[in-house]
C-alpha cells in the first residue's frame, strides 16, 4: 500500500501532467484513423466522400464497441487476477477474448456484405453517395476481425504493464495511414478507395506488432491451447467490458440518428441531404478531438483523485478537481474562440469544393461546437465522480448530455429545419451543466464537511496462530453477531468494518461504495453494475485486504467473500450461517423497525444482491454447502452457533494432534 504514497504526497500539477498527457496522447491517435482519412478524402474526393465515411463510421464504431467489450473485459480480468495472485487462467482468459473479438469482426463482416446496400441506405446513405460509401466501407470491413483483435490486444498489453507498446503499435498503424492516404488518393488516383487500402494497412501492420508482444508478455504464457473457447471465461469478460461496449454503443445511436435526419430534412432544404451530412461529420471530427482532450485530462486525474479520497485527503481532492475543472476550461474556451472567429480554416483543412458547402459547415459549426466548454466540464465531471467510487451520480451523468442530445433532436428540427439538429447540442450542453452544476457543488460542500470532520484509522490488529474462520451469511440470520462471539471466545479479532477501510486506502475509493457493492440498493441491473471498472477495482482492493488481515493470524472475518479469497490459504474454516425466512424477516423487523412487507423484501433483496456478488468474483453458487465446512441454522441461537462453532474448531484441533 506504500508503493502509491507518492500520489498523496507530490505536487497536483506535477501528477496531472505526468499522467494525463499519456492518456491524451493515445486517446489522439486513436482516433487519427477516422480523422486523417477524413481531411484526405475532403481534400481529394470532395465532401460526398466525408458524406459517405460518415455513413460507415457507425459501422466502426460497433466494431470498437465488440473489441472493447473483450479487451476492456480482458483487461479488467486480468488485473483483478494479479490482485488475487491468481495467474493460472489468464492466458485463457486472453486468449478466448481475442477469438471473441475476431468472429464479432466475422459477424459483422457477414452482416455488411449480405444486407448491403440496404444496411448503408438505412444508415444514411444517399443516392449520391452510396457508391463511394460501398467503394470505402466495403474494404474496410475486410480487414475488421484483425483491427478488433489489435484493439482486444492493445487493452491487454496495457493491463499486462507495457502501455507504451501498446502505444507505440497505435502510433505506427497511425503514421502508415497518414503516409498512405495522400499517397493512395493523389498519387496513385485511387480516390475513396485508396483511404481504405490505407486504413486497413495500418490496421494490420499494428495488428502484427499486438499479435508479436503476446510472445513476450510478462504475466502470462500463450498458445494454441489459449484458443480454446471456454463459456465462463467469455462470460467473464463480457460481463466486465459490457459497460464498454455499451458507451460506444450510445455513440451508434447518436450517430445513426443523426444521419438519418439530417438526410431527411436536408432533402427539404436548399442543402440537399449530402451537404448536411457531410458537414456533421467533419464537425464531429472536431468535436471528438476537444472532447478526448479533456476525457484525456479526466482519465489522468483518476488514480491521484481515487488515492487520495481514499486516504481521506479531501482537501486534495477539492484541489484536484479545481484543477482538471481550470485546465479543461481553458483547453475549451481557446478552441471555443478559434471555432468562432476562423471556422473556415478548420472546415476547408477537411476539403471544401463546394461554396453552398462551406457556408453551411461554417454555420452549423458555430452553432454545434458554440458550448463545447460545458460539454467537456460536465463529461469531465461524470468521470471525476467514478473515480471517486460515487458510481450512483456518475452513471446518470455521464448519458445526461447523449439523451438530451437525442431528444432535442428529434424535437427540434420540426420548427427549426435541418439547423435545429445542430442546435440540439448547445442545448442540450445548457441543461446538462445546469444539472451537473448542482450534483458538483453537492459533492464540494460535501468534501469541505468531511475535511473537517475526523477520519477512521484503518487497523490490522495483531494476533497468534491458529484457524482463520470465516462467516458467509443470509441477511436476517444474525452472522455477524455469531461472527462476534466466536472471536470473542477465541480471544481475536472479528473484521468486518475494518477490511472496508483498508480496502478504501488500496483503491482509492470511499468507504461508503465499497461497503454498499453487494448490498440491497445495487439489486438492479446487478450484473452490469458489478461489471464497471469502479467497482473490479473495488474488489481487487478487498480482496487484498483480506488477505492482508488472515497473514496476521487467527481471527474472525465476516462477509465480503473471504471464503472464496482465503481458498488456498490453510487452518481456514468456512461457515454459511442460514435461518427460516420468518425468522430472518423477524430478525429484521427487529433491528431496523421495518414492516413485514418490508422486512420480506430487504431480506430477498439482500440476499440476491450477495449471491451476485459472490458469483461475480467467484463464478460459484452463494451458499451451496459444498463450499462450506460447516452450514448453521442460526435460529438455534446466536450463542448456540457459535457454540457449534468452536465445538468443530476443538475437535478439529484435536484431530491434528
């Protein structure tokens, strides 16, 4: 836990530079593919050739969305099973990821070229463009199921301890494309043709440099037999890169819906429905290249945001978020003034022959791009609050500006013509900051009160040798108090609070999300939830601070799985304490004056929530006595338990003698 101490000591500026400028740079050449071809397909095919890379960019997307659905899963995997010290499957963990990601490359593949034309028409494509969309989509989707699996691998090499390979693979992919492109388009007159040829190049040369590091990784060995498709491994990974996918998934629907009514009402204009399009797609471009400056900005302060609210260094934590608050303010507001006062320069860097073109695009990029400054801040909010464990506010936040965005526009352009989609964004930026405003300055007062207030010391108390008993048990069935009296008789200690706290200082994350990640409240969407980055960080840090408290010695250790994490550890008996339903509901209405109908539900609710959980990290059945040396109805009495207990313990001890 020491080896991070740096991230609550060193100056904030230093920290935010050294790590966000990483995470900028990559999110920049990820995305230079899409924008390279962009400026040399504006410049040597006209803005029907932007109109028809716009058509395929939902395409791509989708095929993002699958390779970070494995990689980002992988990944997340793969780091939770260093933290458990538990290395033996993750070559296959890595391995059915990246056949994962190569037949959803075949899938789409096979999708795009039977459906055809009629997919590209539904997603936008026009009379007039179709052909060229066909001519650049047709050859980029030859070479998808290589680009998601370099995209699969460049997650995992990350999360394997090697980003600047990673990088560097990105990086060269990137250089071929900008090589290739002018050299294709202008030189060899290929025209839309020579973009894709150029794109797939890169793709595939950065695909080679991914597939030759799995010969040299340092956490796992791969081969042949990696490849071995295994149903609970691809479950695994997907259930933790699910929250991936769907956020790229989002950005599909934003964009079809876009495309499809900016055809539509452009088709009513003086514009007609290429003009439109095309315009939106260069404007995006744009967009996307402020807006993954500031995530860039964000994601950097993650680590240092997370120590140092985990170590209750709130008054850092304030200082922080001032900090990425200022830097992002001021990223935006000099694009924002540039926007403004030259959009010509920006839109003709993308190509302009046409002038009825550029004065829409000039137009309609002033309008779009005008709040950008609030879409970065509230985005940036969003993701500051993940990253301090406030997952509930987070989660909302960071789709809030997307279903505005939506909304206003379906609405808008009915009074507004094909401008009122443009105008949807600054729109829907209003509302959004509006509302996050309020969430943030929630969170400070919140941060200055705790500032204030004492903190919790973590404590791992000392200890003797002998068994480690620990107690899984139903909501109502009074485990803990069990827990309690057999450590109270034993002459140790019993841990249930305390592994939150040290947990806490290992991720980053407040006390109060790590204790709630398997209670009742997170009974919705439970798989979802328990897959997010937020939460696997959550566990790992758990995890580890059990083990920390069983190397101590015997103690008595309540919940939180610790059977599952203490498996290989020896002199560890593990109990499931149950009870009748009445008598848990009772139990209930007891101790948190509920109703019967109340009590009924917490105690169903409760327990749902803890066989998820249980299963998330273990891939096991929740009470299934199996797993268990001893399971106790505790309506016996909480005194008789435990007699059971350490009548077992006795006996066990005098069998080893």
């Amino acid at each position: 836990m020491q080896e991070n101490n740096y991230l609550g000591t060193e100056r904030l500026g230093t920290l935010l530079r050294k790590f966000a400028v990483p995470c900028i740079c990559s999110l920049i050449i990820s995305c230079l593919y899409n924008i390279v071809d962009q400026i040399f397909v504006g410049n040597g095919v006209g803005y029907l050739g932007n109109a028809a890379t716009g058509v395929i960019f939902p395409i791509t997307v989708i095929g993002w969305g699958a390779s970070l659905l494995f990689g980002d899963g992988a990944a997340a995997a793969l780091s939770v099973s260093l933290g458990r010290n538990n290395t033996e499957d993750i070559h296959k963990t890595v391995g059915n990821a990246v056949l994962g990601s190569f037949l959803s490359g075949i899938v789409i593949i096979a999708i795009c070229y039977i459906l055809g034309d009629r997919l590209l028409m539904t997603i936008g494509a026009t009379e007039a463009n179709l052909t060229l969309a066909r001519d650049y989509g047709y050859i980029v989707f030859a070479m998808m199921p290589f680009a998601l699996v370099q995209n699969t691998l460049a997650s995992i090499i990350r999360a394997d301890g090697s980003p600047k390979y990673a990088m560097g693979a990105m990086i060269v992919g990137a250089l071929l494309n900008i090589v290739g492109d002018p050299l294709a388009i202008f030189v060899l007159d290929m025209g839309i043709k020579g973009a894709a040829y150029a794109t797939i190049v890169g793709q595939f040369v950065s695909f080679l440099i991914c597939a030759a590091y799995l010969t040299r990784s340092k956490t796992f060995k791969f081969s042949l037999k990696s490849l071995v498709p295994d149903g609970s491994q691809l479950k695994r990974i997907s259930s933790l890169g699910v929250s991936s996918f769907l956020t790229q998934f989002s950005i599909v629907v934003i964009t079809i819906v876009n495309n499809v009514l900016l055809v539509s009402y452009g088709a009513k204009s003086i514009y007609g429905a290429d003009i439109p399009l095309a315009a939106f797609v260069v404007i995006m471009k744009l967009f996307q290249i402020v807006l993954n400056i500031a995530i860039g900005i964000a994601a950097g302060a993650q680590p240092i945001a997370g120590y140092n609210y985990g170590a209750e260094n709130y008054q850092r934590v304030r200082e922080l978020l001032k900090l990425i608050i200022k830097w992002t303010a001021i990223v935006c507001i000099v694009c924002t003034v540039l926007f403004e006062a030259v959009p010509g320069i920006f839109i003709r860097m993308f190509g302009a022959d046409s002038e009825l073109y550029t004065q829409f695009a000039i137009l309609c990029m002033r309008i779009y791009l005008s709040l950008i400054v609030f879409t970065c801040l509230q985005k940036v909010c969003a993701i500051f609050l993940q990253s301090i464990g406030h997952a509930k506010a987070a989660a909302p936040l960071s789709i809030l500006r997307d279903a505005l965005l939506v909304v206003f526009s379906l609405i808008l352009p009915i009074a507004l013509g094909v401008t009122g989609i443009f105008w949807a964004a600054p729109l829907a930026d209003l509302i959004a900051i509006v509302i996050t405003t309020g969430v943030m300055v929630r969170l400070w007062k919140q941060l200055k009160q705790q500032e204030k207030g004492e903190t919790e010391e973590s404590v791992l108390y000392p200890s003797k040798e002998g068994v480690i008993v620990t107690i899984s048990r139903e909501h109502g069935s009074g485990g803990k108090r069990i827990g309690q009296l057999v450590a109270e008789k034993l002459g140790v200690h019993c841990y249930y609070k305390e592994m939150v706290a040290l947990a806490a200082k290992e991720s980053g994350l407040s006390k109060e999300f790590i204790s709630g990640i398997n209670s009742n409240e997170n009974a919705v969407m439970k798989e979802l939830y328990l897959s997010t980055n937020a939460v696997q960080r959550a566990v790992s840090a758990q995890d580890k601070a059990i083990r920390l408290i069983a190397d101590k010695g015997s103690c008595v250790i309540v919940g939180r799985a610790a059977d599952y994490v203490l498996r290989k550890y020896k002199n560890v008996i593990r109990v499931f304490i149950y009870a009748p339903e009445e008598y848990k509901i009772n139990k209930v209405m007891e101790i948190y004056g509920d109703t019967k109908e109340q009590g009924k539900q917490n105690v169903r609710r409760s327990d749902s929530a803890r066989s998820a959980y249980y299963k998330s990290i273990s891939g096991r059945s929740w009470g299934s006595p199996h797993d268990y040396e001893l399971c106790i109805d505790s309506s016996i009495g909480s005194e008789a338990a435990a007699d059971v207990i350490l009548s077992y313990i006795k006996n066990i001890s005098a069998s080893e003698k």
